[in-house]
C-alpha cells in the first residue's frame, strides 16, 4: 500500500444541462498541476440530482462515460462520480470507477431517496463492490447509502477506505456532519465524501461540506459552501496504527447481507 492522492471536485453543477456540465468540469480539473491518483465528483455530476430520466439517462457508451475515460487518461488516474444510466429498460444511479486504460467498475445505488421520488424513478442495486487503488481497497457508495451503517459495514475489514459521491442538501447538512465522522470511527477507514454546491433546477440548495476524516476521526480536509477543487494525500500509517491500536473491528459482529 502506498501513499494516495486524491482530487476532490466540490463543483457547482448546472440543472439537467450535460454539455455545460462536462465542459466546465474539464475546464476546472486542467488545473490540476500535481500528479493525482483520485478524482472524484459529485452524484449526478453531469446534469444534477435530477428524476428526469428520460431527458437525461445516456446508455454506458454515452457521452459522458467517454468525458470520463478522457479524463482518467488526460491524468492518468481514476475518474469517479455517478450518473443516471438506462441498462436493459431500468434506470440506475450509478457509480462508474473509471481507469485510465478505458476498463471500469460500476456500483449502483441501493438506498434510492424516496422523499425524492427517486426510488419510483430508479431501479436499486443489490450488491457493493470493492475496488483497489495502490494497494488501497476502497468501496465506493453514493450519498443517502451513507444513512445505512449496516450497509456500509466493514465486515472483515473488507476495505480501506469508503467512499460517497453525493447530492447532499444544506437543510440536513448537520446530518452530513455527524455521519461522516460516525462511518469513519465505527468501520476504522478513512471516509471520503464528495458533495455538490449551489442550487438545482427545483431551488435545493447545496452547501457542500465535503470531506476526509482519518480511521480515528481527524479531519484530513473539509470544505463548506465554495466550490473547490482540492487534492490532498492519505497514509497508510495512518491507517494501520490505527487499527493496530484499537483493533475493534475483531470484535465485532459478523452477519450476511441479503439485499
């Protein structure tokens, strides 16, 4: 395992407008003057957190999946963040782990947001998955999967780090706060979690937020309200003295998640 250096995008995003979208993101990231391994955006990076699908649903050789594969190769690093995918006649928020070389992994949204409508909208995911990074093993989730610890759960220290892409509003902000830290002391990883700002087409407005909290609850990088572009490094060490100190996850209790 070796040191990791993520880019966190905290972008405004412009209402069910992809074109704009990819293109001021773009603009944005060729800012980037380091080397990253990591870039991640928010949910629904390319139009907003929206339930139009059928506006908005591209298939998985669509315009932005190939934005994304530019990207990972424009950096030669990983590319995340999430989009609404139309997959043999059902719509799925869906996560796409982009590598530079044009393979990627995908994870679907389980916890679909009913208060949003979007589980009439939505087809719901039924399995997680775990990707590896530099020897890092990161599972990717997508903003209110953060509400489900037992979802989230590092059975058998599964991963190093857990991951949320999200379209988080500001009026449960505090919520965002507090869980993110939680998901982080209970499962002994690092959290990385990647909001939005600004304010979408139904006048929801995003205050960011988004953050890295260490295995023990620090804070590696937070950021409210502005639009960000900010890249930092997370250490094994840190990872791995933690856990050495407190190994709490041995003793905790083990079941089988049946979606």
């Amino acid at each position: 395992m070796e040191p990791l250096k993520v880019t966190t995008f905290q972008a405004y995003l412009f209402w069910e407008n992809t074109e704009k979208n990819l293109n001021n993101l773009a603009l944005r990231l060729s800012s980037i003057r380091e080397k990253t391994d990591l870039i991640v955006l928010p949910e629904m990076f390319n139009t907003g957190f929206t339930m139009n699908t059928s506006k908005c649903a591209e298939r998985s050789n669509g315009v932005t999946m190939h934005w994304m594969f530019e990207q990972a190769k424009r950096f030669d690093c990983v590319v995340t963040g999430s989009l609404i995918i139309e997959d043999e006649g059902n719509y799925y928020n869906r996560l796409i782990w982009m590598r530079p070389d044009g393979s990627y992994t995908k994870y679907d949204k389980r916890h679909l947001f009913s208060m949003a409508g979007e589980d009439t909208h939505f087809k719901a995911g039924t399995s997680r998955v775990v990707v590896e990074l530099k020897g890092w093993k990161i599972c990717p989730m997508i903003c209110y999967d953060l509400r489900f610890p037992v979802w989230t759960r590092n059975l058998n220290g599964i991963y190093d780090i857990l991951l949320f892409v999200a379209s988080w509003p500001d009026k449960r902000s505090s919520h965002w706060r507090t869980l993110i830290p939680a998901r982080a002391i209970e499962n002994q990883s690092f959290v990385i979690a990647v909001n939005r700002v600004g304010y979408d087409g139904d006048e929801v407005y995003y205050s960011g937020g988004s953050m890295c909290i260490s295995p023990g609850g620090d804070v590696v990088y937070y950021k409210p309200e502005d639009e960000d572009l900010y890249t930092f490094t997370i250490y094994p060490k840190d990872l791995t003295e933690t856990r050495e100190a407190l190994p709490f996850l041995a003793d905790a209790d083990s079941y089988t998640l049946n979606p």
